[in-house]
C-alpha cells in the first residue's frame, strides 16, 4: 500500500462535504423527517472520503492494473438504495418520505463531486436542491390547497343503499364525489375509498361524525390531509 499523505485539499472537502450535506439536512430536519441533519452529512462525507479513496487508489496502482475510475462512485450510489428506502413510509394510500429518499441520494451525489474536486458544481447543486425543498414545497402546497380534494377510505356493511347515504351525507356538506372505488372484501364487508373536492368553508369534523354515525359504518379512515388558509388539519 502506498504511504497516504493527509492534504489540506483533502480536508477543504471533507469540510466542504459536511457543510453542504448539512444544509440540506437541516431543511430535511426542519420539516421533522427520519433522515435529517446528521443522516445528511453522513451520507455527504462518506461518499467523499470513497471518492478520494478512489483517487489515491487510481493514482498509485493505474499504471499497474486497469481500474475503473467510477467503480466506488456506483457502489455509493447503488448503496444509498437501502439507506434511502429506510425513508419510505406507506400509510394507507399515500406515501411518505419519497422526497427524502431522493434527498439523500443528491446528497451522495454531491459527497462524490466534492471528491472529484467539481466544487462549484456541488455547491451550485446544493443550492439548487435547497431552493426545490422550499420554494417548490411551498408551490406544491398551494397547488394541493387550490384542488381541495379529501380522499377517505371506509369500511362498511356491504348492504343495499350504503353508498347512497354515504353520498347524502357528502352532498350535505357540500362536498362533491370526484371519484369511487368500491372493493367487496367479504360478502359482508365492502371498502370504500372516496375521492371528494371539499368546499372553502368546510367542517371536516362535522363530515367526519356524521359519517360514522351512519348505520352499518364500521370505520372511517382519512388518507389526505385538508387545508383552511394555511393551516392543515
């Protein structure tokens, strides 16, 4: 093995690799997701010290035996996979922590380019992912807000009429069926999963309760969230 000399080059990128994994962690931590702060520059540092690895390795044996120079680099980002599906969370028809999956294999990313030496490009990059968390998140949630759709999935009783009492219900709360999907478990027990546009004054609660308290309702589950103004319920 050849002597490895620490550089202050090597430790601007370990430094540089912590601090950008970093702000992007922050922004992940700062909306209480499982991979934040430290998972971020973990992910960061690591894939840089790989690619320095990768560097000295070529450096000191590229003349001897032929060695690919992206092998390590595809190795990170083929391992972030499992890191990154740890993320990943289904809570009935809706999943969650895609965008932080996706977080952190830019991040790996990033720790690989800071290892290569491509600064500006990283720190351009960072930016750039920073500005798509935030300002993008904050489009995204109007976009959502101006569609006003409420998903719920109910368990009922499979008898005659159940539908119809379900759709009074939503039409007294001035609620408009967008679309329906019934799947009939047992020859007893049907699942009804709602697609409804709700109106700008809409009592959530009040739909809620007097779903359930419909005759032959089992349980009313809510998949979507709803937003008043800016608040989401």
């Amino acid at each position: 093995m050849p002597e490895f000399m620490l550089t202050s080059d090597m430790l601007i990128k370990l430094l540089l690799s912590c601090i950008l994994g970093g702000m992007i962690g922050l922004e992940r931590e700062s909306v209480n997701r499982p991979a934040g702060f430290r998972t971020h520059m973990l992910v960061s540092i690591g894939s840089t010290l790989v690619m320095m690895i990768n560097a000295v390795m070529i450096s000191a044996y590229g003349d001897m035996v032929n060695l690919d120079p992206g092998r390590f680099g595809a190795a990170v980002i083929s391992g972030i996979g499992f890191l990154g599906a740890g993320t990943i969370i289904k809570e009935g028809n809706s999943v969650k922590g895609l965008t932080t999956a996706a977080s952190l294999w830019t991040v790996a990313c990033i720790g690989l380019a800071i290892g290569a030496g491509y600064y500006s490009l990283s720190i351009i990059t960072t930016l750039t992912v920073l500005v798509i968390l935030e300002l993008f998140a904050r489009i995204e949630k109007n976009i959502i807000k101006k569609r006003r759709q409420l998903v719920l999935r109910i368990v009922s009783e499979n008898t005659p009429g159940q539908i119809g009492k379900i759709g009074d219900v939503t039409g007294f709360h001035k609620c408009l069926i967008q679309d329906i999907d019934l799947d009939h478990q047992t020859d007893q027990t049907a699942v009804i999963t709602l697609a409804l546009k709700y109106p700008k004054a809409f009592d959530l609660t009040g739909l809620m309760d007097d779903l359930s308290a419909l005759s032959g309702l089992k349980s009313v589950e809510q998949l979507t969230p709803v937003y008043h103004g800016s608040v989401e319920h």
